[in-house]
C-alpha cells in the first residue's frame, strides 16, 4: 500500500497513512482533535478542514456552502488522502484545543496484532492436513472373479490409494452405496474423516468433488457467536460472519442459563437457540461465497463447557453447584445432525475439549492460537468476554482461571451497547478544555451504539478529562450540556438525537461504567490471583496476549488507563483478536492441533476462584479507576497528573462542587 | 549477655492530625497499637464522649440515661458534665434531630447547637449528622460555616455525599471523618477520592463501621488491623489515617446489652451487663487499632480510660 504524509496544522502534526485513508481517521491517529458526532457520515458538518496543499478525494458535501468549497473547506469524515497534504484545522472545529499539543499519540492494538509470520513461528506443527479428506475413487467393476463387496472395494482403493487402513465406513453410507456407485459408474469421491482412534468413511458422492472442500470454524460465546467458512484446498477464510447468540433471551450469563436449561424444556430450547444461531450464520456465509453446501466436510466448535454442553444436548447442571462438575471434558466427533445443523450427510463436528467447568474449550483453542503452550517465555494469556479467563505459563506448564465479567465489553447490559457492527461508534476521543467528543463509527455511519473498543475509549477518556471520577460517577456539575442528571445516575451524551442514526441521543451512563467497572475488576482481579499464586510478578512476565471480540481499534494504552490490563511495558503485549475463533480456524485446517488441544487441555491446570479468599479483595480493590493501589499503574498517574495540568491551563478546572 | 527483644521497626507512621483548637493531636504512631517496645505512639487513644440533640430518653437503656437524666435534654449541659466530670478528650455531637425519618430539624438550627457545644467546651467536637445522604451534606455545611476557626470534625463522609461534606470541610477549614463499610479498599478510595477534591489527608479520620461485640466486631478488628498494617508495614499512604471506632452506638445497639433483666433475667445484671458490653467492644478495638472511641455510658468511659492508662504506662 503506497504511504502518504498528512500535516495537521497549527499543530503541525504529521503521520503516515496508507494513501486512501479517511482524513477523520488520520487525525484520529495523529491525536489531532477535529469535532465530529454524526460518526463520519458527513451529516453534521461539525469536521470541517481546510486542505492547504495536496489531494484529497471527497463525497458530495451539502453541508458546505460554494464559497467555503472555494476556499478549500472539506469535511474531513467524507475525504480520503490521495497525496501528501497539509491540512488546516480552523479554529471553530478544534474549540480552542490547546491541549492537542500536550497529549501523547495513542497505542492502536491494531499494530500488536500477531501475523502470519509469527504464527509459523509459534505453531511449528501447524501444517495443512485437515481431519476429513475426500478421494476421488475410480473403483474397478466388479466381476465374478473380483467379487468384493461394494464397501470392502472402496476400503481396498483408499488402501490402494491413499495407504488407508482399516477404514470404517458409515452406516448410512452403507445404505446409499450400491445404487450410489453403479449409477456414476464406479466413479466416486468418498469422504475420509480421521476421528485420532479411527479412519471413517463419512460420505460418498458421485464423480469427483475433491476439488471442492470446505469446513466451518466456530466460536460459541456466551455472547457472540463467530464462525468463519474455510477453503480446505487454499487454507483460506472465504467467508465470516457472527451473532449475538440467540440463547441471550435465556439468561445472559452461563449461570442463568444453566437455571433455565433445568427447566422442563429449556435444555431443547437452549440447544436450538444455539443451532439456529449456527445455522443462520452458515447460511450467510454460504449465500456470500459460490461454496456449496454439500463442500462442507466438518465443523470445529469451541466455546466455554456450559455452551459445549448446551450445544450438544448435556445437562448442565451439576457445572453450577458445588463442586462444579461438568459432564465431560473431552468430546467425541458426532455427526453435526445429530444435534440439528443439517448442512449435508456425513458433516461431522468436534467440540473443543475443556480444562473444567469454567475454563472451557474457546481457551484451550486460544491458548492453541496463541501458541503459548510452545514457548518458552512466560506468558499471560487473557480472554476478555462474558466469562474472564487467564491462563499463565509456558510449554512447561499452564494455570488457568476463570471470573465472570459479564457481557458489558460485547455491548450487552450497556444502554448503548452493540457489536462491532455499522453505525458502533469504535473510538471516541474527548477535547479536555471543551469537553466535545470526537468519534468515529464503523463504516462511517451515524452513530447508533457503541461497541466493545469504544466504551474502552469513552471510559479512557472521560476519566482522563475529569467528567468521571474514580469510582466511575459522571461529574453532573461541569458547564457543558453534555453532561446530565436523571433518575438513574448522570450520563455523558456521545451524539445527540439529530446527529444519531437512531433519532436518539447516543448516550453512557452511570450504570453502564458501573458494569463496565464491574468487568474489568473481575478480569484484574483473576490476573493478580493468578500471578499471586504462582508468585510471579507482572514484570516478570514476557509477553501478554489478549483476546476477545473488541473491532478493530482496541488501543492498549486505554485499556490500561481503564486499569483493564496491567500497566507494563506495551510492547509486552499482542492482541490474538477472537483466539477461540483462531484456533477452531486453525484446527479445521490441522488434525495435527486438535491433537494438541487435547493434550493442552489435559496439561493446564485450574485454580477455582470462587473459593479463593483473596478474590473478593482483589475485586474490590481493582472497583476504583484505573485501582484502588494507583502505585500498581504508574503511567497512568502521570497521565492524569498530565491532563489534569492540561485541563488547568486551557480554561476552568473541572472541580466538584468546591466551596 | 541480656536477651535483647527483636525490634520490628519502619519509618512509616500514621499521621498526626490536630483537633479542635487547644492543641489536641491524634494519630502520629509508627507501631503497631501500644507496641511502644518498638517505636513510639506520641498520642494517647482518645475518648470521644457522645451527646445527642435529640433527648434520647425514650429510646435508650434506663442504665444509660439513669446518670445523665438530668442533662439528656440539653446537648451543652451534657457536653459540660462530659468534659467536667468524666474526663473526656472530645466530644461527639451527633445532630440526630435532623435525621428526615425522624424530628427532621432544619440545618441551621442543628448548627446552632454545635455551635454552642463547641463554644461550652474547651476540648474539640466531633460532629456527626443523622447519617442521611441526602441532609447530612446541607446540615454539616451549616456546622462547618458555624463553627468556623473552630476546627471541629464533621462527619461522616461517605461515598455518596463526600464532595458536600468534603466541600464543607475544605471551604471553612474543619477536619473530617470518612466513613466505609468494614473495606479495607473501600475505605482507601474514599480517601483517594477526598485528596482529590482538595482535602488535606492530614485532616482526615477513618470510621471503617464499627460492629459491636456479638455483632461484628471480628470484622471491624480485621479491617482496622490490616489498615493498620498497610500503613506501616506498605507505607500505604492513603492508610495512614487516625481511625475512630463508633463504640457507644453500636454497644448499646445490642440486645444483650440493652435487655432489661425481667425479660431476660438468664443474662444476669442489667446494671453491668451494657455497660460491659460497652467496654468490651471499646478495649478490643483500641487494641485493633482505634485511635478515637466514640463513647456513651460514664462507667464505661471511665473504666476504658483505665485501660488506656495501663497500655500506656
């Protein structure tokens, strides 16, 4: 991608971006304030720039009048940088931003991503070589000298073929056989699928479709289910898709839901929310792609052991009480009908195996992804969804635990709260002298809620610029309407009513930090115990992975400021993005992994919060931003000494009520 | 060679924080309590004697109003005779009059009577509100601006109303109690939260709740032993605050201090039984930790003063 150098002027701010980039976004990333509430979708007219010198390529602006157009006004949502520019922020659209000049550029996560390169290295025994394979099979007639029966034929070609031995093959297979082969003439493709103990024939086409495989790849959240569509030829993701996952309306915590599958029917009904949540996902990735249906060879699902349960039809409920025992911990391949995901006959399906109840399959598939269980670094792996999960160690050895956080980072039990999806407003910053926010959504729509990377970002930044304190309470008496009193706490509005896409004001609530607070707590608090228990200190960790469903924008330094994660050197730390999703990707591809994340989940151990007397203190201790032991988070000290200097010289500080 | 007793020592201390006027000093100590083996407690625990404004006689023990009958109606005359007579260090006005689920009595009045407490006595004032979130911050204003130049100590401030009260005590130069419930986190933030309104640290006194004996006080000995601890041994300065216990109200709070002998005739003498009760909960916390005892019965105060003299001497 060809670079080129945008100027902010008069901060004389320059980055690099990738030539085609949105202008909102390059001050974004160049920490150059512009106000912006309608999310990038050119409708409120509040961004505008003047381009002094260079190219920029821009939609249709109503909200400009000819004369401004003369003089070079743009708004910056609407443009893409096309060459080098310079770019005038007037006055009226930076509100007098002095402190622009003091503020440090953000750290985006997005550049701590791990690549393919790094995979290779982490995972030296990922190899292409999927658990099924289809033959194409040119069988000889049969005669009466050569009179084998029709599946002894086929097992004797796979041997012939492919030194296959020992081949069982399908009952159901069985029964379509003769008529199967005798009509495309002893020219058929069977599908082979190696279940570890055993080779089984799973389904027999006519003629040859081995040029034609596909799997799927699931992530099974409490939450959010995310599944990707796999070229088994290629090694490719041809297609994504994900949804909240439709078990939601059943409890929103794995707690809740197992209450509810004790219910007379609520285990069926659990069981078909989450199938026809898979199914419809499926579906759209199959309408999205010219794969067929009848290419899709297996599916590998992880997902925490409550959702592994309930996806296959297990009581739950001995998981919830005392002393939390699931049903089992490794899972057979089955026939992925057999719980309802018709896709085709002969779809088998896998469910990642769990360490115990509450340390379930989507983290041995992302301690998989990650390829921790390879290294020789200490390493901290951190999953950030409904359920917190940490495991700490290295190839030699791994600890697992497991808080509930609550679903407040996926956007639920948040007021605005939504998925990375269009109109999610994904990084917000806030002027401290102002106090106007500057955000941007995803697909540079008008805003209609806010997803996981943004709440991160609106906390960050209302607790830098003072509107919320450290306990998380918006501060009601600053001078800007932003900021207001109702029934239930105060709130901060991010986009009013007629910037919105929803026709209402876009806004974050005393209640949704509260939970938010609550989240992040819970995950601190497990790291701490975790790293307690094995008397480790988080210096002495050398490299932290994150996971989880944020979007794209995740920054690190935000998430710490938010006391999420520990303040330690960031180069530390590399997000994996969905590692459950990673890992199942990464298994569909690699029979040689699934065997590796059956010997993962037997070599991690688990430490059981919920009778840990430290817990409760550790939690309390993180309810307080960024904690309760500010010493633990040193450069977030000197941020806040920072902006609070910056607030102090730019106008009125934003005190409580003094005297 | 003589046996020489190991010596735990640090340089952190508790700070020493000023009441009242007339030179009163609390707090200061950098060893663990009465610990003076191994480093020095400057200042003596203190007693605080309570009065209320109330005239509690219908609600209270006859064994506690029996030797202030004659001065439970009159919160000045009361302070008097507990400066006078029973030796107390402070006092603690408790402004239970304002209390809205109660006499509901305007601010400016309550503040009145601090203020003539204040003036009666020539020792410092604690002055608590009814503990209402909602009117304590309007009542302990009305305080701080009527006794100001007094350094009186208002209170409680708790996390949803200490920006009023903290206001209240920064604006007209009072000192302050901050109040959590039994957290030794929740009692640190709430002093995090007060140093960033503006409040001197030096003028604060953390009540971390007091549970009386039967009825908590393992947990109150806990959280004050290990705020206690962090202070000293973490240098955790935002710990290192005097602590009050809340004794008399809790004490007396209790069945088994406050049931008459006729309905409970097992329990022995009414006359000693609360007023034991009192002490128990007052020596067991001094040794925990406390630095102030907020306390009712005179029997009670006189025998606890004993008990300080002795782990002092």
């Amino acid at each position: 991608m060809e670079k080129v150098q945008v100027c902010f002027y008069p901060e004389s701010r320059c980055i690099e971006v990738d030539k085609g980039e949105n202008l909102l976004r390059a001050a974004m990333k160049a920490d150059v304030h512009i106000n912006a509430s309608c999310g990038g979708e050119g409708y409120c007219g509040k961004c505008r720039v003047i381009v002094e010198k260079g190219e920029v390529k821009q939609k249709l602006q109503v909200k400009l009048t000819e004369e401004e157009a003369r003089q070079g006004y743009v708004l910056a949502c609407t443009c893409t940088v096309e060459s080098d520019v310079e770019v005038r922020v007037p006055i009226e659209t930076q509100l007098g931003d002095r402190s622009a000049l003091t503020r440090r550029p953000p750290i985006p996560l997005k550049g701590y991503t791990l690549s393919a390169k790094e995979w290779a290295e982490r995972l030296p025994q990922w190899e292409l070589n999927p658990p099924t394979t289809k033959f194409h099979l040119l069988l000889d007639k049969p005669t009466l000298e050569d009179n084998l029966s029709d599946a002894e034929r086929i097992k004797r070609e796979l041997s012939k073929l492919a030194g296959l031995k020992e081949v069982v093959i399908d009952y159901p297979m069985l029964q379509a056989l003769p008529g199967l082969i005798r009509a495309s003439s002893f020219d058929v493709t069977v599908t082979v699928l190696d279940r570890g103990q055993e080779l089984r024939a799973v389904r027999i086409e006519k003629g040859d479709t081995s040029v034609r495989q596909a799997a799927i790849a699931v992530d099974l959240g409490t939450t959010t289910v995310s599944t990707q569509l796999v070229d088994l030829q290629t090694g490719q993701v041809i297609a994504e898709a994900s949804d909240y996952n439709g078990q939601i309306s059943y409890g929103e915590d794995v707690i809740s839901r197992i209450i509810y599958s004790t219910r007379a029917t609520g285990l069926a009904k659990l069981q078909s929310a989450a199938v026809s949540t898979i199914w419809n996902l499926i579906q759209q990735m199959v309408e999205q792609t010219n794969m067929e249906f009848c290419s899709i060879t297996h599916l590998v699902i992880s997902g925490n052991t409550t959702m592994a349960h309930l996806l296959l039809g297990i009581d739950p409920r001995y998981i919830r009480v005392d002393p939390y025992i699931p049903v089992a911990q490794y899972f057979p391949w089955i026939k992925a009908s057999n719980v309802g995901i018709r896709i085709a006959s002969g779809v088998y399906m896998r469910c990642t195996p769990a360490v115990a109840s509450y340390v379930g399959g989507d983290i041995v598939s992302g301690v998989l992804a990650s390829g921790m269980f390879n290294s020789e670094r200490m390493t901290l792996y951190i999953d950030i969804g409904t359920n917190g999960e940490m495991v700490l160690g290295n190839k030699d050895w791994l600890l697992s635990c497991s808080c509930s956080a609550g679903p407040a980072f996926e956007g639920a039990g948040v007021r605005h709260g939504m998925r990375a999806t269009r109109g999610a407003i994904e990084q917000v910053r806030i002027n401290e002298v102002t106090l106007e926010p500057m955000i941007i959504t995803v697909g540079n729509r008008r805003p209609v809620g806010i997803c996981g990377s943004g709440l991160i970002d609106v906390l960050a930044e209302l607790f830098l610029t003072g509107i919320m304190d450290e306990r998380g309470k918006i501060n009601v008496d600053l001078p800007t309407p932003r900021v207001r009193k109702t029934d239930s706490g105060g709130e901060y509005v991010l986009a009013w009513a007629e910037e919105s896409g929803t026709n209402r004001d876009v806004v974050i609530t005393d209640v949704d930090i509260d939970n938010l607070m609550r989240a992040k707590a819970a995950i601190y608090a497990g790291i701490n115990i975790l790293l307690q228990e094995m008397a480790i200190d988080i210096d002495a960790v050398e490299e932290i992975l994150i996971a989880g469903a944020f979007g794209r924008y995740l920054e690190i330094d935000k998430a710490i400021i938010i006391g999420l994660l520990p303040d330690v050197d960031t180069n530390k730390l590399k997000f994996v993005g969905n590692g459950s999703l990673l890992g199942s990707y990464l298994m569909v591809l690699s029979k040689n992994l699934i065997a590796e994340a059956d010997r993962i989940a037997n070599m991690m151990t688990y430490l059981e919060l919920s009778t840990n007397p430290r817990f409760m203190d550790q939690y309390v201790s993180a309810l307080f931003f960024p904690h309760t032991n500010i010493e633990s988070f040193p450069t977030v000290a000197r941020r806040l000494a920072e902006a609070r200097e910056t607030a102090k010289a730019g106008g009125p500080a934003p005190g409580g009520e003094g005297a | 060679m003589a046996f020489e007793l190991p010596k735990e020592t640090t340089d952190s201390k508790i700070r020493e924080v000023t009441l009242g006027t007339g030179g009163v000093k609390v707090g200061g100590e950098n060893v663990l309590p009465f610990y003076t083996f191994e480093g020095i407690m400057p200042n003596r625990p203190l007693i605080a004697v309570e009065v209320y404004d109330d005239n509690p006689v219908e609600a209270w023990s006859p064994v506690v109003v029996e030797p202030i009958k004659d001065v439970i109606a009159d919160p000045v005359a009361w302070a008097r005779r507990a400066a006078e007579e029973w030796g107390a260090d402070l006092i603690a006005l408790r402004l239970k009059s304002t209390d809205p689920k109660g006499d509901d009595k305007p601010a400016e009045e309550a503040a009145q009577t601090a203020k003539a407490v204040a003036d009666a006595v020539s020792i410092p004032v604690i002055v608590y509100g009814a503990e209402d979130m909602d009117k304590d911050g309007d009542v302990l204003k009305a305080v701080a601006i009527a006794a100001e130049g007094k350094n009186v100590i208002i209170g409680p401030a708790m996390e949803d109303d200490y920006k009023t009260i903290g206001a209240a005590a920064l604006g007209y130069k009072q000192s302050l109690v901050a109040k959590t419930p039994i957290d030794v986190n929740l009692a640190k933030q709430l002093n995090i939260l007060l140093s960033n309104l503006g409040v001197d640290v030096g003028t604060i006194i953390m009540d971390p709740t007091t549970g009386a004996l039967g009825y908590g006080l393992e947990y109150t000995y806990s959280v004050m032993e290990r705020l206690k601890l962090a202070a000293l041994r973490q240098d955790d300065s935002m710990t290192q605050m005097p602590l009050v216990a809340d004794v008399g109200t809790e004490s007396w709070k209790a069945k088994e201090a406050k049931a008459p002998a006729s309905d409970e005739p097992q329990w022995g003498d009414e006359n000693k039984r609360g007023v034991v009760w009192e002490i128990l909960t007052a020596t067991t916390l001094l040794v925990a930790g406390a630095d102030i005892v907020m306390m009712r019965h005179p029997e009670a105060i006189k025998t606890v003063r004993k008990v300080i003299d002795t782990l002092m001497s």
